[in-house]
C-alpha cells in the first residue's frame, strides 16, 4: 500500500462502441526497443510491454516467467494486476455521470452520506477527483494487529466499516487548500457512483466501458473470465492468496474499492484506454472537464500518463501521444522497486522523444546526497516537512519518522511489512519494540554513507536523543535497522 507513484494524470470517458485490437504488423519493428527490453529480461525482469500508433501494433513482447514455478513464459494474453489505474475507470464514469446530469462537480459529501463530519461536509466531487479533498492517502491502516497476515490492500472490512474509517480520519488540510494523493477519496467516489445509479460499482464499470470497449479479460479480480495458468504470479516480499495472483485473491476488498482491484491484458487496457481518449476527443463536454480535473499541471496536454502497483510484485503503467496516436504499455510481474522508473524514463524517451523526469525531478535528481562520501545536512539545509533531501530512501524515512511520531505502534507493523526485506520483517517487528513513539519527536541530524542512512532523533519533551542506522538493499527496501538511545 505503501507504494510510491511517479506518474498520474486524470482523463475521462464516455459510452460507445470500438473495434478489436488491430493485427500485429511488426513485432520487433523498434529494434532499439528490443534491444532494450532483451536486457531487461538478461536482469531477470518478468513482464510484458506494447506499443501501438494510430491503432496498429508496432511492438508486442513479454519477457521472463508469468509464473515461475510452473515455468510459464509471460505472452500477449497474460493478465496483470492495473493498480491505480482502476481510478481512471472510476474518473471516467464519474464524468459520465456529470455529464448525464446525475452528478455535479460541486456535490458536496452531505448529499450522499449521513452524518458527515462538520469538517468533511464541504468535500466536494471535483475535489475527490483532482485529490484536493484533504483525506489521508489510506484507510486500511492501523488494522495490521487485527490481520496479520493479510497485506493491506485485502482486510476483510466491509463498506460501512470503510465508509465510517474515511469519515472519522484526521484531515490533511482544509479541503481544497492542497493536493495529496488519495485512495480513500476513490473509494468515496465508487460509494457515490452506487448511490447516484443504484448498480453495483462492478457493473457500472462494466456497463459505461468494458462492454463498449470490447475488452475480452478486463475484469475485477477472481473473475471467471479467468484461466489460473493464464494469470501473473506476484513476485515480490508479500503474497497472498493460494498463488499471489489476482485469480486467487478477494474479488472485492474495501481497502481498493474504486481505487484498485482490476486485472486484466496489456491488449484490454489498450482497448480500455483507447475507447476513452477518443469519447473524450469526439465529446467536447468531455474533453473540457479533462482539462478542468487535470491532476498533474505540469504534464503537456498532449501526453497522458498514470500508474500503479502494489507491494505483491506488481507494477504497471501506459504513456500516451494523443497528437500522433501513440500508446506505450507495460505490466511487470517481479516489482524492480525504483528501477522501474529509470526503466520508464529510458522507453519514454526512445519512443516519444519526452525526458519522463520532468513529471518527477525529485525522483531523478543526482543530487550530493547520492554519493558515498558522507554527508552531514543540518534541518536548516532542507525542505518539506521533514526537511529532508530528495530520493527515495529519503521519502521512506520521511514515512517512517511521520509514524513514529503519530504514537500508534499498530501502523509500524503495516510499514515494516511493505518496506522490509523479507528476511529482516521479523527481527524488525522483534526492534520496534525498543523503538521511541512520541508525537514530540523530532529529528536533529541525518547523514548518508553509500547504502546506510543514519538520523539522529532528539524528543523534545524528555530531551533524550535516539540514533536510527538504516540500510537498504539494492531495491531501497530496509535490510537491517539498528537502534540506540544516548
């Protein structure tokens, strides 16, 4: 659940009808591209990718196993978690609805839930959609000690739990005073969508864009369009489920409601895609409420981009050229953590001339702090919150001193569960009883040597001072986190 994004931005749908997938032309017409995705498959990358412009395939491949023990090679139909993209089927129905007349944009919560809070009646549907509501990022957390063993995207909650857990979280901010990217805000917008139609979340999306689209697999997890051969096997910390694949795992959990929780081919998330960019081009309302709920305003209008993954193995992602009708696909089934990116930026730019790195410079950035002299950086010398520098490993730490200082030693269990090696999960759950949890922690100093961060922590309360050495292993996933009070 922990899952960071680099790439997202919002576009809408309407109902109509679109043609099969078009007929391969030339598989490996983009030598380059082949070139570079055989040494993804060298690294021992399990995946498939597409490309396709102006509705002919130009490249079609997959790479290493869709399941590993069965020695089943990834193909053109093997089915892949979509992530976050789910939120893009939500949007677009939304949009529907708007533009039906069963929704306004200005719809506050008050008109479709009982007993909102004074400070969430205001929460309005344009602020869900563009992430402006002010709600945390997640509902599930705090629920590890209840389900140890589940990952978080599965707790068996139900939707009044959901609902009720949504409504009572702490604000962020005033809603529409920021931005911060939130499931739960989806989620409110799938319970709404069920209000305002009276169908189920399920059909409603099948019925505005799956059917229309022609999708052949496009479905919610456990589904019986399914063969068990035929689905990715996760790869990754976590599994789940009697293979950690999307056909054994719930079909509906409310942790990704109508933020998550389908499935389906690179092929049908093209068709899928492809039926809503051109509703939205042939539809002026809807190419205007595009451009008003536009998530990321630094993203030139002609591209259109977002993804998502999961802590179970799973990542995937499409970069689109509306001007020249161009998609690039691509699903992986053995997570690379922060590679992918690199991996992104590299495709991106080969096939649309676009340096991805624009959308995330921080993520980027060959900063100082990426050397392997040691760095000392006193708080003054940062940003953000923390004032930390920018990186990966740094906006882990940013999550993990943002939960020790919330005083809830539940939510620490979900963290070392999804950002732990899996050999050191126990032995940290073991730690972090030794571990301060103090809302008047702060930290005092932080220094990077290679793979090792070492932050010095001061609470200013008790005045005691806390040294926290963490270090990661190739993926910046934590391997050994040592502790000492001074």
């Amino acid at each position: 659940m922990l899952f960071i994004l680099f790439f997202s931005s919002f576009f809408i749908s309407s109902c109509g009808q679109e043609g099969k997938l078009p007929e391969v032309v030339d598989e490996n017409d983009l030598s380059v591209l082949d070139n570079y995705t055989n040494g993804l498959e060298e690294k021992g990358v399990y995946g498939s990718f597409l490309v396709i412009e102006k509705d002919v395939v130009i490249f079609k491949k997959s790479i290493g196993f869709s399941n590993r023990e069965k020695k089943i090679k990834a193909n053109k139909n093997t089915i892949y978690p979509y992530g976050s993209i789910t939120k893009e089927y939500t949007s677009s129905v939304v949009f529907q609805l708007i533009i039906e007349g069963m929704l306004k944009e200005t719809d506050d919560l008050t008109q479709f839930f009982d007993g909102v809070p004074n400070d969430k009646k205001a929460i309005t549907i344009e602020q869900l959609l563009k992430h402006r509501s002010g709600l945390q990022e997640y509902h599930g957390l705090n629920l590890s000690h209840k389900y140890p063993n589940v990952p978080a995207d599965f707790y068996p909650i139900t939707k009044n739990e959901a609902l009720e857990r949504i409504l009572s979280q702490e604000l962020k901010y005033a809603p529409g005073t920021s931005q911060n990217y939130s499931n739960s805000g989806y989620t409110l917008l799938a319970l709404i969508i069920e209000k305002v139609t009276g169908k189920s979340f399920e059909d409603v999306i099948y019925n505005y864009i799956l059917k229309p689209a022609n999708t052949k697999h496009a479905d919610f997890y456990s589904s019986k369009l399914w063969q068990p051969n035929q689905v990715a096997i996760g790869y990754n910390n976590q599994t789940y489920g009697k293979e950690n694949s999307a056909y054994y795992w719930p079909r509906h959990t409310m942790t990704l409601f109508g933020n998550g929780g389908m499935a389906g081919s690179l092929d049908d998330l093209y068709k899928g895609l492809r039926f809503m960019i051109k509703n939205q081009d042939e539809n002026p309302k809807y190419g205007d409420l595009g451009k008003a709920f536009r998530y990321l305003e630094n993203l030139p209008e002609e591209y259109i981009t977002y993804g998502g993954g999961d802590d179970l193995g799973f990542v995937a992602g499409y970069f689109v050229e509306k001007q020249k009708d161009k998609y690039f696909l691509f699903a992986l089934n053995n997570n690379i953590g922060n590679d992918h990116a690199y991996m992104l930026r590299d495709i991106i730019l080969l096939l649309f001339d676009f340096d991805f790195a624009r959308l995330a410079p921080d993520v980027f950035e060959q900063s100082d702090y990426s050397k392997n002299e040691e760095k000392h950086l006193t708080k003054n010398d940062l940003k953000g919150k923390w004032r930390l520098p920018p990186g990966n490993k740094f906006q882990k730490i940013g999550i993990f001193l943002d939960l020790i200082t919330a005083s809830d030693r539940s939510t620490i269990d979900a963290f070392i569960n999804e950002q732990c090696t899996h050999s050191y999960a126990k032995k940290a759950k073991k730690a972090s009883i030794e571990w301060p949890f103090s809302e008047t922690i702060d930290y005092k100093k932080i220094s990077e040597s290679g793979n090792t961060l070492k932050v010095t922590l001061v609470d200013s309360k008790t005045k005691k001072s806390y040294l926290f050495i963490f270090s990661f292993d190739k993926n910046n996933r934590f391997k050994n986190i040592k502790f000492n009070e001074f």
